[in-house]
C-alpha cells in the first residue's frame, strides 16, 4: 500500500493533539495529588527522633604537612651553680731526672801552728808543724801525726779541697809533697804557691783525687824556709792548714 505525503502529515498533526491533551491531563492530575498530600502532611503529627547512628570507621591517617618554619632564638639562661669538684686524677708520669746538683761537702778539719819554732827552719822535704786541731768532723777521713820533722797527714779514699797558708820571712815558694806512706813523699808541682818578696801572704790551693789511702804534707820547695809573724800580728807566726772533703 502506497501512503501519500498527505495522509503522513495528517496523521502526525493528529498524534500531536493527542499528545498534548495527555500532558495537560497528567499535569492537572499532579497538581492535585501535591495539594492533597501536602494538606495530609499539615494535619499529621511529627514522628520521634530516631536513634544516633554507630560510629563509622577511622579513616586513614593524613599526609604529613611541611615542617614549620625554625622559631627565633630564645634569651640565654643563667649561668647553673657550680659542681661540685672532681676526685683527684690518677698520678701522672714520673719527669727527666733534672741536672746534678752542686757538690756538697762531706766534712771538713782545720789545723793550724802560731809559735816560731819549729818552722822558723824549714828545708825542702822536712814537714812544716800544723800540729793545733781547730775542728775536725770527719777524724777517720781525715787525721794528723807526727813525721818528716813536722806534721803529717793521712786522708782516706775521695775527692778534697786543700787549703795552706803563711808568710816567709824572704822570697820563697810552698807545696803539697805526696805519696802512700811517709817515707815515700814526693812534691806535687801542680801544688806550687810563693812570693817573690818577703813577708807577703801566700795561699796555696788544690783539689786532690785520693784513690787509695794516702799521706801529704806542706813543705818548702826551694832554700830553708822561715815562717815570721803573721803581718802586723806580733807574736802569731800563723801557719794553717784547711782540708774540705766534698765526695
């Protein structure tokens, strides 16, 4: 069957009235059912509250935010009370031995003659007389006695400082004579002290190395020898004799 452009039209026109009276009957209906229901609602009471939910589930931690900017610098506190003090540290390590000291002495004797004779004849190798003890603190170092025509000395083994004095009444020179034993004694010119003029002080001096026990005595070097008074001191013709031990 072959339907003509007319007859479609006619149709559609038709399909649209009746299409547009069912949406106006439909939106007239609606109306009234929200009037009626809306005027049901009004003459209804409230219900009660109903109960509060569970609690839901923790949720996940956040991400963690961005550190915060570094605050100013707070006052300086005051200074805290001071501790108490510490146990004593353990010694520390012993230090360098330090330089030797000086030399001490050990002991010491002084002899000394003031009379004439017999040292107013005194020929090389006779003994001058220092027979007076002043003081002597060290005797079994240290010990006189007679021989050669004067006095003799004995010293033990060490190191001594030997002092001799007097005047010579001429030109004359003194020395330390050495050796073992008495009979033995022999000059030491390294002990040599006089005077080109008389009656001028000599003082002789030596440092004597004893390695063994040994003997000595003062006694002239050249021509007899003749002890006068000490300078101006009239009746003292001194002769003295100092011995210092020092190791």
């Amino acid at each position: 069957m072959i339907t003509t452009k007319h007859e479609t039209s006619e149709c559609d026109d038709h399909h649209k009235h009746e299409t547009s009276e069912c949406d106006d009957h439909h939106k007239h209906g609606m109306n009234e059912c929200d009037d009626h229901h809306k005027h049901g609602m009004n003459e209804c009471k409230r219900g009660h509250k109903g109960h509060k939910g569970d609690k839901g589930d923790k949720g996940d931690r956040g991400h963690r935010g961005e550190p915060g900017h570094k605050g100013e610098q707070g006052h300086r506190g005051e200074p805290g009370h001071k501790g108490d003090t510490g146990s004593t540290g353990a010694t520390g390590a012993t230090g360098a031995t330090g330089a030797t000291g000086a030399t001490g002495i050990i002991g010491s004797a002084e002899y000394v003659h003031k009379i004439q004779t017999p040292n107013n004849s005194v020929p090389p190798g006779t003994a001058f007389t220092i027979d007076t003890l002043v003081s002597n603190d060290i005797p079994t170092e240290i010990s006189a006695g007679a021989g050669n025509g004067g006095t003799v000395f004995t010293l033990s083994i060490g190191t001594y400082v030997i002092d001799y004095e007097m005047s010579l009444a001429a030109a004359g020179s003194i020395a330390l004579y050495r050796g073992p034993a008495i009979g033995s004694l022999l000059i030491d010119t390294n002990t040599i002290a006089g005077s080109s003029t008389g009656t001028t002080w000599i003082h002789g001096r030596a440092i004597v190395n004893v390695l063994a026990t040994e003997v000595f005595m003062v006694s002239s070097v050249v021509g007899t020898a003749n002890v006068p008074p000490a300078g101006t001191a009239a009746g003292y013709y001194m002769v003295r004799l100092t011995i210092l031990k020092t190791k």
